[in-house]
C-alpha cells in the first residue's frame, strides 16, 4: 500500500476500526505501512482508546443483549449480535489453548466459541444445545485469530437451528449446525 498523507492515513484508520474494533495497533500498522508508534500517536490525537478499552466498551453494549449466557461465560470476545438473527466473536489462540508439544489449537476450544455463539444468539432465557453437526476443516495455531460467525437459520416451538462457522484469516477452520432447544419466558 502507497503511504498516505496524515488526513487520510487518519480516516482510513477510522474507518478500518469502524470495520472491525478489534483491529490491533500493529495489524494497522502493517495495512498502512507505518510505525506501530505511527498507529498509537494518531490514536492518541483522534481520541481512540487502545483496543483493550474498544474490547471492554464494546462487551458492555452487547451484554445487555444477551439473555441465555453470562458474557463472561461466551467463550472468545463478542464483537456483534442481533438477537435470533446473528452474532460473531473472536478468540485469540494462546500457549495454554494448544496442544503441549504443538502449536496447533486444541478442538474443543473451536467448538467452545461455536456452542457458546449459538447460545448467545437466542434471545431466550434457557438455551441448550440438542444435538452438533461439526466439521474441522483446518487446524488454527497460536497466535492466530478465530472469528466466529452464528447464524439463525430457523426458529420453531422449542428449537433453533443455528450455523456457525469460524475462520482464520477469511479462511474457514470449522463450521457446525446446532440444534438448541430453548424454554419460552413464562414456561416450566
């Protein structure tokens, strides 16, 4: 990418965290191939806190949404719902998430951030999962990011259907269907 001039290096930052929040300093950095001090004094001047503020503020917004799941209990960071419609989190990959001796992201971590997604996106106040469809397709490694994308594709009576898929890098690491059964306010 041609370096920009500071206006426009500025409104593309801005618009580069409205796009994803989560955005850190040095992944800005390399889009727009300037210093990572470059990134945090422009931060600094338009007001924008450090992303461990824009995790927080964002959490907060959202856990008013959330009626099944504590959010401490989401699994990942939420960055989006709209209830019985959609959500998405993401997951940073850590030592402790990976295999001893590996690198490589241990599967039910995966399949955590899937299944706590799924729950999260009905706004109901009992959610459980019935039944996984589930397909690893890529293994994700530490250090990487997992994006996680829910979608409701149905809602009937007691049940949802809900795919959920997780990428890497916009390349999909796993995807599931997931058949939760929920109670409707007021029911036993």
């Amino acid at each position: 990418m041609v370096k920009l001039k500071k206006d426009e290096r500025r409104e593309e930052i801005k618009r580069q965290l409205e796009e994803d929040p989560f955005l850190t300093d040095e992944a800005l950095a390399n889009l727009l191939n300037v210093s990572i001090q470059t990134i945090r004094l422009d931060r600094v001047e338009m007001n924008i806190p450090e992303l461990r503020v824009r995790i927080k503020e964002v959490a907060k917004k959202n856990a008013d949404e959330i009626k099944s799941i504590p959010l401490q209990d989401v699994i990942g960071e939420l960055i989006h719902i709209e209830v019985n419609v959609e959500a998405s989190s993401f997951f940073i990959v850590e030592k402790e998430h990976a295999f001893q001796n590996y690198d490589i992201m241990r599967g039910h971590f995966l399949f955590g951030q899937a299944n706590s997604l799924a729950v999260a996106v009905l706004g109901k106040e009992m959610v459980l999962t019935k039944e996984a469809n589930v397909k690893y397709l890529k293994s994700a490694s530490v250090g990487d990011r997992v994006t996680a994308q829910a979608k409701v594709l149905k809602i009937k009576q007691n049940e949802a259907l809900i795919l959920v898929e997780s990428f890497v890098n916009n390349e999909t690491v796993f995807f599931g269907h997931f058949v939760m059964h929920f109670k409707n306010e007021g029911e036993k």
